[in-house]
C-alpha cells in the first residue's frame, strides 16, 4: 500500500482554510449582531449590521449544507 502525502496535505491545507474562512465568516456575524446591541444602546438603529449579520449567517449555513450535499453525493 503506498500512501499519497501529497494528496493528503492538499486535503488537510483546503479544509484548514475553508474551517478558517467559516469560522472567520460566524465571528463578522456576532460582530454584526454585537454592532445592534451597541447601536440600540446609543440610540440608533443598526438596521445595516443586522443585515449584514444575517448575510454571514446564511452564507455559513449555505457553506455547511454544502459540504453535508457534498458527503452524501459521495456516498
């Protein structure tokens, strides 16, 4: 049996970055969300951190159903 390491580092240095990238993607959200409390808190509205909030949730949503379409087509 030989054992291709270049293909396994290709695998783990893609789902590194994209882990990193999801994880990034979740904390602009809560940052969006924190952004309304502090909006609220001074008066405003904080209408477009709301939207972008939910933007980064959806996209991490979609990015999650993917890759569970991903592992159930392959199987």
């Amino acid at each position: 049996m030989k054992i291709d390491w270049s293909a396994i580092g290709s695998v783990f240095g893609v789902s590194l970055v994209f882990t990193v990238g999801l994880v990034a993607l979740f904390t602009l959200g809560i940052n969006g969300l924190a952004r309304r409390e502090k909006a609220a808190a001074q008066g405003g509205g904080g209408a477009l951190a709301v939207t972008g909030a939910y933007v980064c949730f959806a996209a991490c949503a979609a990015a999650v159903v993917y890759g569970i379409h991903l592992i159930v087509a392959k199987s």
